[in-house]
C-alpha cells in the first residue's frame, strides 16, 4: 500500500483503526450533558453489544456524512465525505503535513465504484507528478483506475469496508459512560478502559442505535462525526469536459 504520505485516505482511517475502536472519534460540535433518560431504549444491552450493532447499522445505512479530524504520521487529515450505497460518495479529504507549508487536497466523486478526484497543486507534488503537467490537469477531475496510485481513495466510499476497518481489532471490555448529547441528539457515550488512549464512542439513544461520533484524546488526539443517516443524496459523475484521463505518472 502507498504511505499516508501519498495517499491520504484509507491510511488516514488506518491510523485512528491502530489506536483502538475506542480511541477514535467525535463529539459532535460539542455536545452538552443532559439528564438521562429515565427508559432508554438501550438499557438491556451491554456496551459491547451497543457498540456492535451501532456499527452493523453503519455497515447497511443508504448514506451518512463522515466528517472531522484523524491524526497520520504525516500530519493531520481532515476529511468530510458523504457515503451513498452501494459504492458512491463525494466529498474531501485534506491533509496538513507536519513542518511543511501548505496543504494538499483532494476532491471526490465516486460513483458505482468509479473514481474521480480534483486534486490541488501540493498533492499532485506529493505525488511526483511531473511540473510539466500541472496546466493539463488544473481543475480536472482525473479518473482513476483500481490499480493506480489514487485508488486508496475508493476506500472511503464503501460503508461495510470502513465498518469492517473500525472494527477489526474486535475490542470488548468497553463500559457505558453516561448520557449526553451529540449536536441535540441524545447518545450514549461508551469508553473502553482498556485503550492506550482516553477514546469515547458516542452511541444515538434509540432502539436502532446510530454511531454519532468517535473521539481520541492525547498525543493521537482525533474525532470523526457521523451524521445525516439515510439522507436521500443523488451524487452524479463530473461533466466529461471536466474529466481527464489518469496521467501515466499516477498509473
């Protein structure tokens, strides 16, 4: 696989992945203590199994937006995607290195497994992509192909990919840390003492429970929101002018 450094996408997961399901994640914008429910819907499950079938939910939802901060050896990601079943999204993803100047940023849309990225001067660098063509390749969307350096990037399009990702570690031991709420919805937030890290996972107080958010704190500080489950959202490919084929440098 290309390094984090090249490729800033399924190696940006792969980074919150390593600090442990817990450790990753999101509040929200921030959300407030409340009081909690005095019936949640919940009650009967242990954290464990909140946590996993918040996660199959992920894994079957038509679309979600997935937004915020994950930390890289490289540099911290940001990323704001919006995933549509089976194999679509659109969205980007931006990657601040660590003592350098500038950031590099990519544009996607994917739709039913095709590729196509807009990616700025800096991370064409990165990509050693020769000067020469820049000018061909400013605002265009390139398409990539299954085998090219850019096809990471298709990762974070497919739920039960990210889901299986997230969850690979099979973590347990984690215990309910009390109600909140996570940009005015009521959640649940779940630790796991266990973790190297001091990392919450924030679980929607409901019968079918939604990941609201993933949250590190520390050195690998990092958050991710999930929002706007099952939203209807028509992503279309780019018009052909604004496409251009993948450069024999990327391929």
């Amino acid at each position: 696989m290309p390094s984090c450094l090249r490729i800033a996408t399924a190696c940006a997961f792969a980074a919150v992945i390593a600090i442990s399901l817990a450790a990753c994640g999101s509040a929200g914008s921030g959300g407030t203590a409340t009081a909690k429910a005095p019936a949640s819907p919940l009650a009967g499950l242990t954290a464990d199994q909140i946590v996993q079938k918040a996660f199959k939910d992920l894994a079957a939802a038509s679309s979600v937006r997935i937004n915020g901060t994950v930390p890289s050896q490289d540099g911290n990601i940001a990323i704001d995607i919006t995933d549509v079943a089976p194999a679509s999204c659109t969205g980007a993803v931006t990657l601040a290195p660590t003592g350098a100047s500038g950031s590099r940023m990519a544009v996607i849309i994917q739709v039913d497994g095709t590729a196509y990225l807009k990616l700025n001067q800096g991370f064409l660098e990165s990509l050693h992509v020769p000067a020469s063509e820049f000018p061909v390749l400013n605002g265009k969307y390139i398409k990539s192909t299954s085998s090219s350096a850019l096809a990471d990037f298709s990762h974070l399009c497919d739920l039960p990919t990210l889901v299986s990702a997230f969850t690979q570690g099979g973590d347990t031991g984690l215990v309910k840390a009390g109600s909140t709420a996570v940009d005015g919805q009521p959640a649940l937030a779940i630790n796991q003492p266990s973790a190297a890290g001091e990392g919450t996972v924030y679980v929607s107080e409901s019968a079918a429970p939604e990941i609201l958010g993933l949250k590190v704190t520390g050195s690998d500080a990092g958050f991710l929101d999930f929002s706007k489950f099952n939203a209807p959202v028509a992503i279309a490919a780019p018009p052909a002018a604004d496409i251009f084929s993948e450069p024999k440098s990327l391929q």
